[in-house]
C-alpha cells in the first residue's frame, strides 16, 4: 500500500467519494465538481491509499479551517476519511491499516504547511467518522453540537483549540406556502443528494404553485456564517434529518404532511 496525492487521473472517482458505481452519488449533480475548482488553489489537500495492484482503497480530505465548518487559527480540518467498505464497485478496503496510513499523512502534510494543529469531526456512536476512532489515534474533545463532536490533535504548545460554528436562526417561510430551504455547501456528495432531491421533490407538479425551493449557497462564508448552517434541509422551519439522505419519496412526503397542515389552518 503506498499514500499518493490526488491526480487528475483519480479525480471523477474522488468526485464520486470512490462510489462512482453507485446510482444514488450519480443523483448529487455537479457541487462536488464546482467546489473542488473553488477550493484547489485555496488549500485543499486530498490523498489517496493505492494497495499493491494499484487500486485505490481509501481518501482522505483536508482544508484550512477558515474553509470549514468550524472556527479557529492556525489549523487543518478534515472533512472526511472513507475507507471504501462495499462489496460493490471496488471491493472492501476496511480493516487493511489504510485510514490510519491517510490519517498520518494528512498529520504530516498539515504539519508541513505550517500548521499548529488539526481537526476532525465525529460521530459518537459507531458510523461513518467514528469520534471514539479518531480518540484511538490521540485527538482529543473540545466541543459537541448533538451527536457530532468536535475533536483536535496540537502539534504545537500554542496551537489554539477550535470551535463549532454554531447555527444562528433558521430559514424564514412564505406564508400559506410550503418553503423548502436546502443549504448546499459542495464538498461532500451525500450532502449534495440531500440538496439535488429536495429541488426535484419542490418542483413535483402536484405541488405547482404550493411550494417554493429556496437554495442557499454556503460556500459563500458569509452566508454560512449568517445562518451557522454547512449543508441542511429544512421544510418550512422544521429540519429534516439527512443522515443518512432521506429519498425523493420521504421528501415528497413531509412536503405533503405540510400542505394538509396548512390547508387546515387556512
């Protein structure tokens, strides 16, 4: 197994998260695309890990924290470490050593950036970004929004811990209309379905002229700032959980469990 920078060469496969065989990543449109040309040349760093028949396993991405989610100085984040783990498409990678190997690399490459520090987020019970996982490999708490923590390893003693970027208010509605609000970032495919059904399931025709799709673009700092919101769904100002997506068909269906409640205060 060796660790590689991205190419051009592997770039539709890390557009695709290593999941180009998957019809539901062919559903997130182009975000991912338009916000890899956003981010390249503003400190975007992506490796690969390539095993011993030159398939790639694994990929791991990091950006300054000013391009994050989070608040702080001086550090790196990673947005994301995925180890492919499907039977499909490539096979399963996981358990081989591969995320640990990107984890230190990226360290390494952080390190010799002139960064103080870097970061991650977590989940606290066993998924996808497993916070107890990056807690193995010496990263350490520092804050928690619901079930998503916030955790930090220094490389100096003067490194600054970072913070959540925490949400501010949610999206206003038209009145006697359905408004679905879908925030859309781009760096991250899963997010980008969320954003792409809940456009097609506002534009349904049974809902012709019932409901309104507002889209907001995040990538822009100071929206994300104005609402302290990344990527998110929200139908009126009720949030909608989009881990895992939820389908075209659920979206379609709180939108109608919306409209019979306004239709019966109306």
């Amino acid at each position: 197994m060796k660790i590689v920078d991205l190419n051009e060469l592997h770039l539709p496969m890390y557009l695709a998260c290593l999941e180009e065989w998957s019809d539901e990543i062919k559903e997130a449109g182009n975000h991912k695309e338009v916000w890899y040309h956003r981010m390249k040349n503003r400190g975007l760093r992506v490796k690969l890990a390539v095993d011993d028949q030159g398939v790639v396993g694994g990929m791991i991405q990091c950006v300054p924290i000013e391009y994050s989610f989070a608040e702080g100085k001086d550090l790196y984040v990673i947005q994301c470490i995925w180890v492919h783990g499907h039977t499909q498409g490539r096979g399963n990678f996981q358990g081989k050593g591969m995320g640990t190997a990107l984890l230190q690399a990226a360290e390494e490459d952080a390190k010799s950036l002139g960064a103080k520090g870097i970061a991650a987020w977590g989940i606290i019970f066993p998924a996808w970004m497993r916070a107890s996982w990056f807690k193995k490999h010496g990263y350490r708490k520092v804050d928690r929004v619901g079930i998503q923590t916030l955790l930090w390893k220094p490389f100096t003693s003067d490194a600054i811990p970072p913070k959540w970027i925490r949400q501010k208010e949610k999206p206003p509605f038209e009145p006697n209309k359905v408004t679905v609000t879908a925030f859309c970032n781009g760096w991250c495919p899963a997010m980008n379905v969320v954003f792409e059904r809940a456009k097609r399931a506002a534009a349904d025709p049974q809902f012709a002229g019932k409901v309104v799709f507002k889209p907001i673009d995040t990538f822009d700092r100071q929206e994300f700032l104005r609402w302290g919101i990344s990527d998110g769904l929200f139908i009126n100002q009720k949030e909608v959980r989009i881990g895992p997506p939820p389908t075209l068909d659920m979206i379609r269906k709180l939108i109608r469990s919306r409209l019979r409640r306004l239709d019966r205060l109306l």
